[in-house]
C-alpha cells in the first residue's frame, strides 16, 4: 500500500530534550516535505526537499534541522525542543522534482514540549 | 506567507444539500488544489485544477478557477455526514522556482444527519 509513515504519532517530551520524528515513504518520491499545523495558523511548511542531499527552508525552519540522505526517509529534527514547538506536525512526498503535483500527507505526528 | 485564504471559515448545512466553499489567492500560480482532513488525521488529496482549467469534476464535487479574480471555488453536492471534515485549498507559489505548495486556513464543514 502507498503510503507515507510518520513516527512516533504522539509525542511528549520536555524543554531542551533532542528529538527526532520519523518519515518514511514507499512511492520513490523526489519531493518530500515538513509541515507544522496550528489553530488559527492553518498549515506551515518547515523544511521541503526536491532530492537526496538536497533541502530547503520552507516559512518556519527556525528550530528545526533535516536530513535527506535516502530517497525515503526525510527525518524532522528538533535539537533542543522548546514549548512553542508544541504542535501537529505532518510528512507528505510528492513524485515531481519539482512540486506540481498531489502531496501524500502523513497520519501526523502530536508533539507536545513541556 | 499566506496564500490561499478559504471563505467561509465553517459552514454547517445539513445532508442532502451542497456546500460551496471559495478560495482567493494573490501571486500567480500553475496550480490549484483542494485537500480534505478529518479531525486530527492527515490531508488527504481531492482534486487539482491547472490554471489553464476553469472548471473540473470527480463525483461530487466541482471545482472552478477563476484566473482573473484569482479565485477557486469547491462545490460538494449531495452532502454526507462523512463529508464532516476540513477543507483546505493550497496553491503552487513560486512554482517555477519549484518548491512550495501553500495551505489557507481552511472551511471546517459539518454536514448534520
């Protein structure tokens, strides 16, 4: 089944505790991207990349540090995780180089930062 | 930076009736699109328009693209109770710099038996 994986689904931890939310997807996209959703604030994109070994900073990368080194896995990484953090987080993969087409959104990934 | 920007923010009918939802957007664009969520689930794709289209069918929906007033619009006919979801339109900003696809805020809709 095509599908983007995204992991853990719940997460809490506390201020200043490196984590690192998974992302995984079996479709051989190019394109694979981070959004953090908040109320009021709609869907925000953090980090995207077009390729392995490429990455880009999408609206709100302060905080945050990825990694494309596979084709599947586009790891989100949060070194000293901090309250405003606290968030929905989604992974979504798209097959174009560069994006034109359908995002295949993860189930998301509920962090909360203490 | 905020793109699309749906209108209305929720609307609440009842089955059986249709539900329009609109989206305006400022730059131009290649693409538009229209994504689904259920509460707290991921987005799930429904529908893209390309900015040559003015109009585009799957089922029951209905989707238009008015270039010119830079404006969607999403018609859901024959409402559900499983159409209950969040209804987000996202566009391609800066597409041939190739990397952004932009959400609005959203329409939460609810369909009421």
């Amino acid at each position: 089944e095509a599908q983007v994986t995204q992991n853990p689904r719940y997460l809490i931890t506390v201020t200043g505790k490196k984590l690192t939310v998974t992302c995984s997807q079996n479709m051989n996209h190019e394109y694979m991207s981070w959004y953090r959703q908040d109320p009021g604030l709609g869907l925000r994109q953090i980090y995207y990349s077009m390729n392995v070994e490429v990455t880009d900073k999408g609206d709100v990368p302060e905080g945050y540090k990825v990694s494309r080194k596979e084709k599947r896995n586009f790891p989100l990484i949060l070194e000293s995780p901090s309250p405003n953090q606290t968030s929905l987080y989604f992974c979504a993969s798209s097959k174009g180089v560069r994006y034109t087409g359908e995002l295949f959104f993860g189930e998301g990934s509920r962090l909360t930062v203490l | 930076s905020q793109q699309g920007e749906e209108d209305p923010q929720a609307l609440s009918i009842q089955e059986g009736e249709n539900a329009t939802m609109n989206c305006s957007y400022k730059t131009s664009i290649n693409n538009l699109q229209w994504y689904r969520q259920n509460s707290g689930r991921g987005l799930v794709h429904l529908i893209l328009i390309r900015s040559n289209e003015r109009e585009k069918h799957s089922g029951r929906l209905r989707v238009t693209l008015d270039t010119s007033k830079k404006s969607s619009s999403l018609l859901i006919t024959a409402s559900r109770a499983a159409d209950t979801a969040s209804y987000f339109c996202a566009t391609d900003e800066g597409y041939n710099q190739g990397g952004k696809l932009i959400f609005g805020q959203g329409t939460e809709l609810s369909v009421k038996p």
